[in-house]
C-alpha cells in the first residue's frame, strides 16, 4: 500500500508539472516564404503571431467583399498593405489605402466596406486591459459612488508543491500605477508620509506560511501594503493589518492616516531596463532552500528585501 501511495504522489506530482506552460520562447520567426505558404492556404483570416501580451494577423478583403466582424474586446491597430476601400468606426467614415494606419479601441464598432481594390490588411491586437474604471474615469464622489475597475492589476506568488499537498504559498496583488516623475522626489526624498504601493484598491500580501522579509518575521495572514521614505531609515514597506483599516474603513489613497504595522527595509539600486508600470516580483533562490526575493520595480528604481520563507514540511 506504500508503495502504491507513493507511486500515485509520483504519478500526480508529474502530472501536475507536466501541465504547467513552459514559458514562450523570447524570439519567434515567421519568414516571408512560410507567410506566403501560409497566404496560399486561408482566404481571409491568417493568424501570424499568438502571445500572451499581443497577437498578430493577416485580414482580407476581396473587392466588393462583406466585412462581417463584429466589435472586439482588445484594442486593435490595422495596417494596410494593399488594396483601396472605406472604414466607418465610431459613426465616421474615411477612405483607406496602402501605407494607412487605423487604431480601433476595443468594443468600438467598426467595418471595411466599399472594397475597390483588393484589400489586404496586418491586425494587432493588444491584450493590455484599457483603464477604464478607478477614480480618474468614474464621476466626482458622492454619498454612494460606483467605481468599475477594468485597471491593471498584477500579481505575483510563490508556491510550494511536495505532491499531492501544498507545503505553503504566499501571493501579492496590486494595482499597476503607471511611473509619474513626482514619484521620484518620494523615493528620493524622505518625507515620512506613506504611498499606497500601487493604485486603486490596497496592494494585499497574502501567506499562509511564516514568513521573514528583510530581516522582520511576518506571520501567517493577509495583510494591506504601504510604502514609507522614513527620515532615520530609508525606504520601507508597511504592512498593515486590514482588521484596524476595516474599522477606519480607510480606502488606499488614505493611507497617510494609517499608523503602525509590520516595517520591512527595502535596498534601493537602478532598475534595468526602467519599469514604465509598477512591477512586484516574489523570485525563488536556486541556490539556497527556502530563500528568495521580493523586487519592486518602478520607473528607474529597483527596491529589495531578502526572503525566508517556512514551509510546512511533514
């Protein structure tokens, strides 16, 4: 029956890494010559490229043809290659030829029509969500105010796996606040007030193993993140327990009247190449069981703390 046991643990511990995506390669080739094969096989629709981050295309139209595409929930950008004809998108109408370039939000109608000439057009589209909720879209606060969050958010985790039980995880999220040149003066500039450490709803760390990050012992829980520049200690990270900010009922641009929490030091250095959008990044020490990184990359700063992660072992 052990045997057995742990012939299953084997089996379901392959399975499971068997399924995870190994990652892109960071360069693909699509020559001229296998493109045209390509051509030669699909009469209107020919995908070229296919990546988490953006997709391109090959979209054609024969002269006089029907555009039957409905509406799409990326922004698409279509460059024409070839051929003459008119596009109506958000109620207005314009000739298009070679060498014309169209950007199309997404979900805005749209269509080709009146093809004179062969049309033959490259697509791309973004997989970037467009920002379109939070504060900045929605309307000035009143006593109930709705606030639609279609910004970015990004996440990052470590997760420990012995087949078939978990041993521990700890994961961040975060709103990806894009760099702004004010935020220089306060990583630069000690000033003693807290940022919330990313935009819109509060940037959460959630454990449910011991942890200790730049030399402070966090125990297992969920906790919201603040940044402060201290004058005495520099850069650090707060974190905070969200049961006193329940009771405040503080929101994250509030975070100047938060007090107390979880302090960490962070080490400062250039960040390469500059992060246009606030990025968290729990890293893994190949060398070393149990130890790792947290990396905060933000414009042309990169912010760390040192690791040390206790799992549950049997």
């Amino acid at each position: 029956m052990r045997l057995l046991a742990s012939l299953l643990a084997l089996t379901m511990t392959l399975d499971f890494a068997a399924s995870q995506n190994a990652p892109p390669p960071p360069v693909e080739w699509l020559t001229g010559k296998q493109r045209e094969a390509a051509l030669a096989k699909q009469s209107t629709w020919l995908p070229l490229l296919d990546r988490s981050t953006l997709s391109i295309g090959r979209y054609r139209l024969r002269a006089g043809g029907k555009d039957g595409q409905s509406p799409h929930d990326q922004d698409e950008v279509y460059f024409v290659v070839a051929g003459k004809g008119q596009f109506t998108a958000a109620g207005e109408t314009r000739d298009i030829s070679k060498g014309d370039l169209v950007f199309v939000a997404a979900k805005a109608t749209h269509r080709f029509h009146d093809v004179t000439e062969d049309l033959d057009l490259l697509v791309m589209f973004s997989s970037a969500v467009p920002i379109t909720g939070g504060m900045v879209a929605a309307p000035p606060p009143t006593e109930q105010t709705p606030f639609p969050e279609n910004s970015p958010r990004g996440a990052t985790r470590i997760f420990y796996w012995f087949g078939p039980d978990s041993a521990g995880q700890v994961a961040m999220q975060y709103g990806r606040a894009r760099w702004k040149q004010q935020y220089a003066q306060f990583l630069s500039k000690p000033s003693g007030q807290r940022w919330r450490c990313g935009e819109n709803f509060w940037t959460t760390l959630d454990t449910n193993m011991p942890l200790v990050i730049g030399g402070t012992k966090v125990p297992i829980g969920l906790y919201y993140v603040a940044m402060q520049n201290d004058k005495q200690r520099g850069l650090e990270l707060v974190l905070l327990d969200p049961q006193q900010i329940r009771k405040q009922r503080l929101d994250a641009y509030e975070v100047t009247k938060t007090t107390g929490g979880l302090i960490i030091p962070l080490k400062r250095s250039p960040a390469q190449p500059s992060a246009g959008r606030l990025s968290i990044e729990l890293t893994v020490t190949k060398k070393e069981r149990d130890r790792g990184t947290l990396e905060i990359s933000f414009g042309g700063n990169l912010l760390r703390a040192d690791v040390v992660m206790h799992p549950h072992r049997k």
